[in-house]
C-alpha cells in the first residue's frame, strides 16, 4: 500500500497541469526562500518543446499558513509583455485538489474547479460568448488537479525515489476529464549544475490526440522543488489548442524572457487582478 512521505517544501508550478496539465507552475528556484507564512514568489519560462523558442513566462505569487500553501495566484507572460493568461487558486478545500479559475483575456476562454455545498464541479468556457460547460466529479485519492500535482509528487517523493509506481487521477478541467495517470522514477540528470531527478508521468489514453508520449518532471532530490517540465502546457496558441512546451525555473531571468518586459521574480512585480 502507499503511503505518503513528509513533504519537504510544498512548492509548486504549471505544471500548470494543462489541459490542464501541469503545467504549468510548479516550483520555485534553489535561491527562493520558502516563507512558512506570507508569499512565496518565483518565475518559470515556457518554451516550445520543438525548437526551444522562448514563448512566456510564468509568474507565481503562492502564500501560506504554518507550512501550508492556502492560494496561489499565476500570471502568464508572454512575448511584447502581453498577458495570455491569470489564474487563481485556492487550496483551502482540498490539499492536490485546488478551487480555480483560469482565463485568457484574448479570447475569453476559462476553466477552472468549483466546491460547493460539498459538491465538486470542472467547468470550462471556449470563448468570452459561450456558454460554461460543467461537470461533476468526486474526490477519490490519490487524486490532483493543475499545480496540485506538484504537491501530490512531493507528498509521494520518498515512494518514486524508492523505484515504485504511483498511480493516481487528474482532474483535467480544460478536457472535462478525470484521467488515470501512472508516474515513476525514470532517472539522475543535472540541472543548473546541480543533481536532480527525472520523474515521468504516462497520461495514457488522455495523450493519444496530443502526439506526447509522456511528461518528464525534473526535481531538486534535495529540496523536493520541481526544476523543469515538459509535456503539453496549458497556453493555447492561435489555433485555440495547447502545445508540447518546457517550462524551466532558472535561478535567473533568461535573457530571451527580459527581452520580452517578463515580470521579475518577486512578490509584487505585476499589478495584476488576479481575480479578473
């Protein structure tokens, strides 16, 4: 049976889990301090997977209380410094499942986790004129949803390290779908000079009309905090689907993202509502 390991430091990113996946925000640089309470701020910078073009940067703004992450607010950035998309999370219903709303301003389209009168609910919305599908869903654990993946890995750290399989569900909230997913331990690399750990999560039929075979996490084995992402990101381009990306969270700005006005890491460097 598996139980979870102590987190370690519950930083968390995109994965923004796009499509929600991961996405698409996962985690913070070795060099950020963790504030126990208060905010925690950090940036990811997207790339695409083919070609490894710049494309945006993530800027996350995540507070807590004794420990616990509570919201968790994201702005995505992208070339020219225009804003493709804000999201709002709040953990305090479900640790890995969080209550959230994401849009993209451009077009209108939004998705997003609602709990009500103890009832859970994905809903999603194509564009600023159409109607807002839902559906139900329970809560059954394992379990994660968007950046709440990031948790749950950490929550399992000492169950990957050890080589075992860890099966849980995803609440794909853009897909209206909860999807069996399957992660594992696939091997050591470095990032930033440092040593790390891949980890691969195999999304199965959910991939199938994505042409991704998987999606490959890279960690601080140390500080448990994700380094990098790769699979589908939860940016839509202009046909309106998302795209292969990989997102990494450089200890400094690229200078590609500084080009392009990218915020800078810290608490406070947009103005944005986050709420909008």
């Amino acid at each position: 049976m598996l139980k979870p390991s102590v987190p370690h430091a519950l930083g968390a990113s995109l994965f923004s889990l796009a499509v929600g996946v991961v996405p698409v925000a996962l985690a913070q640089s070795n060099t950020t301090q963790i504030s126990a309470n208060g905010l925690t701020c950090f940036n990811g910078y997207g790339y695409t997977l083919d070609g490894g073009d710049y494309r945006y940067t993530e800027h996350h703004e995540v507070r807590r209380i004794d420990g616990q992450i509570t919201t968790w607010n994201v702005i995505y950035i992208g070339r020219q410094g225009r804003v493709l998309a804000k999201k709002h999370m709040d953990f305090s219903e479900n640790p890995t499942v969080p209550v959230y709303r994401m849009i993209m301003p451009a077009s209108g389209y939004q998705e997003g986790i609602r709990h009500q009168n103890g009832r859970w609910r994905m809903a999603r919305r194509e564009s600023a004129d159409a109607k807002i599908k839902t559906k139900a869903f329970e809560i059954d654990k394992p379990m994660a949803a968007d950046a709440g993946f990031n948790i749950l890995v950490q929550n399992y750290f000492d169950t990957l390290q050890a080589g075992q399989m860890l099966p849980f569900k995803f609440v794909a909230a853009g897909r209206q779908s909860v999807i069996d997913l399957k992660a594992n331990k696939t091997g050591a690399t470095t990032f930033e000079g440092r040593p790390a750990v891949n980890f691969t999560a195999k999304l199965d039929m959910f991939l199938v009309g994505w042409f991704v075979s998987s999606l490959k996490l890279t960690y601080d084995p140390a500080t448990r905090r994700l380094l990098e992402y790769r699979g589908i990101g939860n940016i839509r381009g202009r046909d309106g689907k998302v795209y292969p990306v990989r997102v990494s969270y450089y200890s400094q700005m690229p200078q590609a993202a500084s080009a392009h006005d990218a915020p800078a890491a810290s608490c406070g460097s947009t103005d944005a509502d986050w709420n909008a």
